[in-house]
C-alpha cells in the first residue's frame, strides 16, 4: 500500500505521516519493515515461477443417488513449467552482467574506459545507448 493510502486511511496527511516516522523510530521501522517483506515475498513468487511447480485444486460435488445426497471430492493437479525469463531476471539480479543479454557490450565499454581510449567518448549511438 502506498504511503499516501495509508495515510488517508489513517484520516491524516501525508506529511503528517512523514513527520510520525521521523518522530518515531518504531513506526518507520515497521514501513521499512513491509517493505522488506513484500520485497522477499515478489522475490519469493519470482522464483517459484522460475522453477516451476505443480498446484493441486480441490473441489466438492454434490450429487444426488437415488434421493440421497453424496458428496464427491475431485482433485487435480496442474502443472506450471519453469518460466525463462523470471529465472533470466534472477540471474541478472543476483549474479550481475554475467547473465545481461548486454554483456560483450559492458565489456567493451570497460575495455575501453580501462585503456582510456580517446576514441570511446566518439562512440556511436549503440554503444552509448547501452551505457546510459
């Protein structure tokens, strides 16, 4: 939830808001706090997909036989096959340019940032597109 989301459902501004969590420690912490959860919990869901997994769904059926009421459960389970580009992103994330689709590019930009070659900063529109 927003910042802002909070507050109006605290019936306070927003500034009114920053200025709790610059008074009170605790109160800022829980904010940094959420956020931190949330950000383990995307994570968390990125990388299930990535993996891939099988989820079971359970459901009950009433059915009637010969006047009587029987209930029958029927389960399934569906399969979600492993997901390349959130395994992509996490690679990226966690192990850096060694998993960039830009990688000879970084590359060749730190080459020539190393030699210091004056001609680098006379780079086409690619190369600098990349650098920004």
């Amino acid at each position: 939830m927003s910042q802002q989301k909070i507050a109006t459902e605290l019936g306070i501004s927003l500034k009114t808001l920053q200025k709790l969590k610059n008074k009170h420690p605790d109160f800022a912490y829980a904010f940094k706090k959420g956020k931190s959860e949330m950000k383990e919990n995307l994570i968390g869901a990125i990388y299930k997909k990535a993996m891939g997994y099988d989820r079971e769904e359970t459901q009950t059926q009433a059915e009637n036989y010969a006047g009587k009421k029987k209930q029958k459960i029927v389960k399934t389970t569906k399969h979600y096959p492993p997901d390349l580009n959130s395994a992509k992103y996490l690679l990226l994330i966690n192990f850096g340019r060694d998993y960039s689709d830009k990688k000879e590019e970084l590359e060749l930009i730190e080459r020539r940032l190393e030699s210091k070659d004056e001609e680098f900063f006379k780079m086409d529109w690619q190369i600098w597109w990349v650098w920004r």
